[in-house]
C-alpha cells in the first residue's frame, strides 16, 4: 500500500509540473464567418478611410450593404437606417430586432430630434401590475419572470414615424 502512495504521489507531482499546450488566440471580428448572428468582441485597429458621399456602418456587414444599397439608390439616411435595422432583425434578432425598442437621433443640419421607440406597457396595464393581492410588491424574480415582464415592442412604430417625418 506504501508503495501505491509513493507512485501516486510522484505521479501527482510530475503532472504538476506539466503545462497544457498553449491555446491559439480567438478570433478577432474581422475573420469571423460572417453568417454567424454575432462574432467575437474585441478590437481591431484598422486603417482609416475617407468618404465622398456618405457612409454606412452597423453590426454586420449585411445590413452596412443594404443601408449603402439604399443610399445609392438615392434614398435618404433614414430610409438606409431602415434597410439597416430590417437586415440587422434578420441576422442578429437576439442584438437589434423588431421585437424590441430603439431609439435614433435625426440631424438635418440645423437640429437634432430624438425619436423613442422603446418598448411600453401594454394598454389594460394598471399600477397594481407589480403587487400581490395583498397589495404588496412582487418579488423580483416573480414580477421578471413571465408575460408581465413583456412590453410591446416600439421599434417598428418608431421607424415609421422616423419615415414618415424624414424618409
């Protein structure tokens, strides 16, 4: 049995002083498959550039070349920003889709005008939503969990009225 031990021990011992094979860094955005829904995160220094015209830019590649589609076709920066946010639905609905709320800043030169197109209540919501019968306050993970926590969803109205007024 001591023996076991001294074999044990020295085995334990040598494989402590072993390393594992170092791992290969991640992937930066630039070289990831472009159809995954999201990349890694990181930084890339790239070179700058310069437009002539106008410029898209967005999460993904796919909805930079819809919103520049738009542009080229003569549309305004609003109907790009459009194209951009139905693609980007498409490719990452869990990022940046029409299920949710958004916002967007407008400048036509002259001012700059917010549009809210978060999420709200739903209309038969009351004050009491959140409170038990008893009148007191849901815990937590009881008033998050569940249809209570759902708002319906602003970013399609938003983007409807961001064309109407500037599209």
């Amino acid at each position: 049995m001591k023996l076991f031990h001294t074999v044990l021990l020295a085995a334990l011992l040598a494989g402590g002083c072993s390393h594992a094979p170092s791992m290969a860094p991640p992937a930066v955005p630039g070289g990831t498959d472009w159809r995954q829904p999201e990349g890694t995160s990181g930084s890339v220094t790239q070179p700058g550039w310069r437009g002539e015209k106008f410029a898209v830019a967005s999460a993904h590649p796919l909805a930079s070349e819809a919103g520049l589609a738009i542009l080229k076709a003569g549309g305004s920066a609003v109907d790009a920003a459009i194209a951009v946010q139905m693609v980007l639905t498409l490719v990452e609905p869990q990022s940046s889709g029409i299920g949710g709320g958004a916002f967007m800043l407008h400048y036509d030169g002259r001012e700059v005008v917010a549009l809210d197109g978060r999420e709200t209540a739903p209309a038969a919501v009351s004050e009491t939503l959140f409170l038990k019968p008893d009148g007191k306050p849901m815990a937590f993970r009881e008033a998050v969990v569940g249809g209570r926590a759902v708002g319906v969803p602003g970013t399609v109205r938003m983007l409807e009225m961001a064309h109407a007024e500037y599209g």
